[in-house]
C-alpha cells in the first residue's frame, strides 16, 4: 500500500469522530475498572467498528459527494477508488466483528450496536426525519460496552446511557451543519436540514449542555455523590458555553468549530465523571 493511499484512506475514514469516539470508548473502559486487556479490546472494538462506519459512509456517498464537489474527500476527488475503501470498510467490519466476540456476548451486543446503527445511519436513515436516532443509540450504547464487557457484565447507570444519547444527538446535529446546503442539494433531508440552519444551531448547544447537566448531577440523582458548589459553578460556566456556541453556529454554520466543541465538551463530560467521586462508572 502507498503511502498517498494511506493518507486517503485516513482522511476518508473521518479520522476526528474516528479518533474522538475511540478516545471516549477509552476513557468509559479506564472508568468502568477493566482488565488491561479487556480496555484493550474495548478500544479496539469501537476503532474498527468507527473506521467502518467511517469508510462506509464515503463508498456510499462518493457519486453525492462528487455532484456536491466535496474535494475535502479523498473518493469524491478521485484520489481513492470506491472499491478500495469500500474493501477498507469490509475489513473494518470483520474486525470489529471478532474484537466485539471477544468481549463476551453482552460487550458484543453493545459494541455492535453500535455499528449496526452507523451503519444505518449511512444506508439511508441520515436522509429521513429519523436521522438522529442512529446517533441515540450508538452513543447511548458507548458506557454500556465498557461495563458490559465486565467480569461480572453490568448494566452503566441509567443516567450515563442517557447523558450519551443526549451528547450523541448533539453531535449530529453540529456534524451535519456545515453540510446542510450540499446535502440538500442532493436530495439528503434528515432532522437538521428540515430543523434549517439557525434551528440546528440552536439545538445543538442546548442539547449539549442538557447532556451535561445529566453528567453533573446524574450521580447525584443516583444516590452516588453528593451535591458540591463546584456542580453548581461548573452548571453555570456551561450555560454561558452553550449560549456562546448557540450564537457562533448561528453565525458561522459552515464551519466545523460547534462540533470540535462538542466533541471537547464530551470529553471534559468524562473527566467530570472521574472527579466527581464516584467510585467507578
């Protein structure tokens, strides 16, 4: 394999959400308390089932993206041939296949959950009012594989499921914002186009800080921490966040900056999780 393949083959794997989703999944196994080698095939899991995800959606789209003159993608702009990446994409999806075997069959079910509803997502529910529902259950799903995966598998508590099917919509929102217009010229009409511009702009950073708020006080509805003044100050610093991001998507919505925020906020979601004295998720 050359390495101007190699390149494309990264650049088409959407390599940011690839990169950040895998990041979390790590951060949820660190969390949950699982054997080195479990996080492992954790991580590895959700990487491969991620590129799958990724790679499938640009063998899809290619002949959209080449009408829309998305040059940003490497098939769209001819510098990576369907059948390579859609063979990438096999690949990815067998990997994550066997990795999500290993994780014993509750892991496995949660990991390719997973998958399956990014994969449908790409066959054809991104285009329909549904749009959002593949990001519900993907990113709901995300604690469950690491606690699943557990010697004994347990069930994550029911508020860090919820926080991440509300951190997951957000993300489909902020991600398919800049492409609205493309996108509808080329028949795609899912939740945030017929939301419009500013409505998806709106949403996104609300839904943003509502999944925050449940990762801030969830384990205080749980009975598992208590409530400190840093929650309340943190509550209010992520107020101001939101209504920033709300006004900077309302005014750039072209640009990729609401969902690099998303995918910040996401992770410092886990690092409140791990400071807030819950002994593990």
């Amino acid at each position: 394999m050359g390495r101007e393949m190699l390149r494309a083959l990264v650049a088409s794997c959407h390599p940011v959400p690839t990169a950040a989703v895998t990041g979390l999944s790590a951060g949820l196994a660190l969390l949950a308390g699982l054997p080195a080698l479990t996080a492992v095939l954790v991580v590895l899991a959700v990487l491969t089932g991620q590129l799958a995800i990724g790679w499938s959606n640009d063998a899809i789209d290619a002949r959209r993206d080449q009408v829309a003159g998305r040059t940003d993608k490497p098939v769209a702009r001819g510098a990576l041939g369907i059948r390579t990446v859609g063979l990438a994409a096999a690949a990815a999806t067998v990997g994550c296949l066997v990795f999500s075997l290993l994780l014993g069959p509750a892991g496995a079910v949660a990991s390719l959950a997973i998958l399956v509803s990014g994969l449908v997502y790409n066959a054809g529910a991104k285009a329909t009012a549904l749009s959002v529902v593949p990001y519900l259950v993907a990113f709901g799903a995300l604690p469950a594989v690491a606690t699943l995966s557990a010697d004994p598998p347990r069930w994550p508590p029911g508020w860090a499921m919820v926080a991440g099917a509300v951190l997951g919509a957000s993300a489909h929102l902020a991600n398919v914002l800049p492409d609205l217009a493309d996108d509808a010229a080329t028949g795609v009409r899912g939740l945030p186009h017929r939301l419009g511009a500013r409505g998806t702009a709106i949403a996104c950073p609300v839904l943003l800080f509502a999944g925050s708020i449940v990762v801030l006080f969830g384990p205080v509805w749980d009975g598992a921490a208590s409530t400190t003044w840093w929650r309340w100050l943190l509550l209010v610093a992520l107020a101001a966040v939101a209504g920033a991001a709300a006004v900077l998507g309302s005014r750039r919505p072209a640009g990729r900056a609401l969902f690099l925020l998303v995918l910040v906020v996401a992770a410092a979601d886990l690092v409140l999780f791990a400071l807030s004295g819950v002994s593990r998720l």
